[in-house]
C-alpha cells in the first residue's frame, strides 16, 4: 500500500470517528430534549392537580428532621434555609411531606401547613400554586430543551458536512 493511500485511509478513518463523535452529541442532546420535555409536563401535571383538586386544607404539620443548607442571595450574601420532613395527618391518615422555610425551624417544631387531595386519593403538601411559581420551574427545563435542540441541530448539521467530505 502506498503512503498516500495509507493517508486518504487514516483520513476515512478519522472522519468516520468524527461522524461518531457528532452523533454521540446528538445523543447527548436528545437525553436534555427528553428530560427538559418531562420537566415541564411534570410541572404543569402538578400545577394543574393543585389548581383542580377539590379539597384543599390547612393543617398542622410536625418537623421529623431538618438541614440547613446555605445560598447566595443576588447581592451575594448568605442566606439560610431550612429543609424539613413533615409528618401530617388528614381524616386520621399519616402522610410526609417535605417542606423549604426561610426561618429558623427544629425537630419538634408544629407547622401549619396547606396541603390538597391529589388524584391517586393522598394528600399532598403543594410545590407550585401560582403560575409566577410555575414560570420560575419551567425555567430550567426550557434552557433544557433549548440547549438540547442546539446540540442535535448543530451536530447532525456537522455530521452530515462531514459524511459529504467523506464521499
């Protein structure tokens, strides 16, 4: 075999590498499509549970563990909160729950709490109520799927130059 030969060989080669690597990224961006996708019907599932359930009550809930995690408010300082498991009771049924407080808050601390009959006959304590609190969740999924459309067009794009290049 002669060196050029070898060399349009080592360049096939390469470009066929190539191709895989782009669509290894496609793939990579289809799995942010897919999970940017579930985010939100997840979000506006429970939204739309929450604002089509027929009984929502206020009832008083005891704090079953608590950590105290720490994040940066937008001037840059430290802020504190509080996440606490919850132990409720509805019509002499137990439930748990889990719950964010920008206060201080210890074991053994009684919580009044809003929780709403979901579809599967549980109560539930609410994630989004309003849809302000609904735009802020879906924020994420949609850079998501946004980032995960890019990646796919962007490499199937390069993918097919590169499979022309190799003809």
């Amino acid at each position: 075999m002669s060196k050029r030969s070898e060399r349009g060989q080592r360049k096939k080669d390469n470009i066929k590498k190539e191709i895989r690597n782009y669509f290894f990224v496609v793939g990579v961006g289809l799995i942010f499509l897919i999970l940017g996708i579930v985010g939100i019907t997840s979000n506006h599932k429970q939204y739309n549970e929450y604002n089509s359930s027929s009984d929502i009550l206020k009832v008083s809930a005891k704090v079953t563990y608590v950590s105290i995690h720490h994040r940066k408010d937008s001037y840059g300082r430290r802020e504190d909160y509080w996440n606490a498991d919850l132990t409720y009771s509805v019509n002499g049924q137990e439930y748990k729950g889990k719950k964010e407080y920008m206060t201080p808050t210890k074991v053994g601390d009684v919580k009044e709490i809003e929780v709403y009959l979901a579809k599967d006959g549980k109560y539930k304590i609410p994630e989004i109520r309003k849809g302000d609190t609904l735009i802020v969740a879906d924020f994420m999924p949609i850079i998501s799927i946004a980032f995960g459309a890019f990646l796919a067009i962007i490499s199937l794009f390069m993918a097919n130059g590169a499979r022309k290049e190799l003809k």
